[in-house]
C-alpha cells in the first residue's frame, strides 16, 4: 500500500480545506477521508484522479510525491511573527513542502551541477555571526554589500521562489529536501526586507540542518546581519548615524534602515538612548511601516527555475507539457514555478 496519506494531508491544508470540505469536494463522507489521510485505507483511482483534481496536480505527482522518503514537514523551518497564528503557519508549511514537491519533479527532468556548496555549521559551537562569515568565504563573495543573494544561492543547489504567500505577516520559508534546499520569499514585501528573508533562510540552511534549537529565529537574524552587513565593514560607517545618512546606506548596502539602526546598536556606535531616538522618529514619519527608497535597490530574481523551462522548452515541450512535468494539472498563471513563458507570476 502506496503512503498518500500524508500528501493528502499537506495538499488539503495547503488549499486551506478542512476534512470536511475535501471530503464534499470528491464525494465521499469524512469517515472515508480520515481512512485514506491514516493510511487505513487506499483510494481508488477514481479517488485519487478527483482528489488531484482539486489541488489541480497530475495523478502521477499524487503517487509519486507520495513516496515515505518525502518527509513532508520534518525539516521545515519557517520565520514568521509573532502575530502570525499557528493555523496560519500551518498553512504556509504545508504549501512550501507542495511546492518543494514540485520543483523535485522538475528536477528530475534535467541534471544540473551546483558550482557551490550551501555550508552546515553546528550552532552549539559556531557562533551565528561567525557561520555568516565563513560562507561569504566559501562562496568567495566579494567584500561589501552582498549583491544578488538569490544567485548565490542558486549556485549554491538552491531552489528559490519569489511568491505572494497571501499574508504579510509570513516573510519566508526554507527546507532541505534529500540533496538541495528550497527556499520561498514573501514577494509582496520590499525588496530590503525580501533580501533579509533570504539572508535569514539561508542561516537557517547553513545552521538548523540536522538540529533544531529553541533560539533558532536570533541565531538565523544574526547570521542575516553578518551576512549582509559585515561587521569590519559596516561599523565605520554606522557612527553618527541619522535618518538621512541611513536612507544613504540603505542604498547602498541593501537593507532596511532599521535594520541598519538595529545593527549600529549592536556593533556598539549607538547608544540605547539614541537607538530609541531614532526608532521614534522612524515612526513619527510613518517608516516603520514603509520606508523610502526601498524601490531603488535592485530587486532580486530567481533564475534556476527559468533555466529549467529554457531548457525543457528547447527540447520541444509546449506550455502545458512542461506544467505537467512539475505535476501540475493545468495551466496557472499565478504558480512561481516554471509553466510558458510567466515562469514568477506572483499577482
């Protein structure tokens, strides 16, 4: 007996369905529903073709994605707020693991050669800031602001999707599937925040790949900062900071600048009172809930998926091919996965 039960599970929560709902949808009573998600009892085909029907995947995605080595939600890791309530990460997790579902299947279809390395560091021995700075060595990034970070971690194995998750409380997602890591960002936020979700996920990767720990959200932010502010680079030009010399170094290094002030704070050239001088005036002129000069910093792109469709495309394949390749029933628009020519559709 084949184990679709847990796919069931994550495509069901993945469209925001409850049992209930599901079980309408196919036509069969909950009772039903509840065996097939346990694995007591197996759908027939016509089962299984209604329940692909719904999540709009191809019957072969439903037994193929379904194998025991899927490990659907065991090794996610999600950076969320606080705010955010738990049927909503929930929801979230389930749609990273559908959509690292997804890009497996596509993977399969062409070979691909990573020219680096995403790094594991232990974070009960390797300081967070220090993990930082080894992997900007490893990947050989040239000093100073850290240009393009999806293209780093496309080269390194890296699958990325830019995607409009549906709630702005949800800034990214990551997981390590057998042999490369997914990583999703929130594309309906700035690009300064969306460069600081790929910073933090990928500290995630590099840190939380084999053991979760219960401080897993600083340590991943501390290896964002180091990432993308080094410390012997940044300090010296964090003293005397001000809003206006902020707005300047947000163009430059690519980050918010609150997490410019965040950073200053941290390397020791602003004091408490002065760090909460500046927050202050960030919020008496409405920054803290969107900053300027977020549209002048060049956005990031993902582009592994888009090599993949080039090439699957070259062989031959039309739209509607390469859509079903990924397991995908018909053509969306919508999907950050390569169908056609709107391969990061996100509106």
């Amino acid at each position: 007996m084949s184990s679709i039960g847990e796919l069931i599970i994550t495509g069901r929560i993945a469209a925001g369905m409850t049992q209930e709902d599901l079980a309408n949808a196919i036509g069969v009573t909950q009772a039903a529903l509840s065996r097939y998600e346990n694995d007591l009892r197996e759908p027939d085909e016509e089962t299984v073709d209604r329940i692909a029907g719904v999540f709009d995947v191809t019957v072969r995605f439903m037994r193929r994605a379904s194998r025991p080595s899927a490990a659907l939600a065991v090794d996610a890791h999600m950076r969320r707020r606080a705010t955010a309530k738990p049927t909503v990460w929930r929801q979230m997790e389930a749609r990273l693991n559908m959509l690292r579902m997804h890009s497996d299947f596509l993977r399969e279809e062409v070979a691909l050669a990573a020219t680096l390395v995403m790094p594991g560091f232990d974070p009960f021995t390797v300081d967070p800031a220090d993990a930082a700075r080894l992997t900007r060595t490893q990947w050989q990034m040239p000093s100073g602001p850290a240009r393009s970070i999806v293209r780093w971690a496309e080269a390194a194995g890296s699958v990325v999707l830019m995607t409009d998750l549906g709630n702005i409380r949800v800034d990214g997602l990551s997981q390590w599937t057998a042999d490369h890591p997914v990583i999703v960002a929130n594309s309906a936020h700035p690009t300064d925040r969306i460069r600081w979700t790929l910073a933090h996920e990928i500290g995630h990767l590099v840190l939380h790949r084999e053991d979760a720990t219960d401080d897993m959200e600083r340590q991943a932010d501390a290896f964002a900062a180091e990432f993308l502010m080094p410390a012997i680079l940044i300090r010296p030009e964090l003293a005397n900071l001000t809003l206006g010399k902020a707005v300047d170094l947000k163009r430059e290094w690519g980050v918010s600048i609150a997490s410019l002030v965040q950073r200053a704070h941290q390397l020791g050239t602003l004091s408490d009172a002065r760090r909460t001088s500046l927050f202050k005036q960030l919020s008496a002129r409405g920054w803290r809930v969107r900053e300027p000069a977020s549209d002048e910093i060049a956005p990031e792109k993902a582009e592994l998926l888009d090599h993949i469709n080039d090439h699957l495309r070259k062989t031959g394949l039309n739209e509607t091919e390469v859509a079903q390749l990924a397991g995908y029933r018909s053509l969306n628009n919508n999907r950050p996965l390569p169908q056609g020519r709107s391969l990061h559709a996100v509106n």
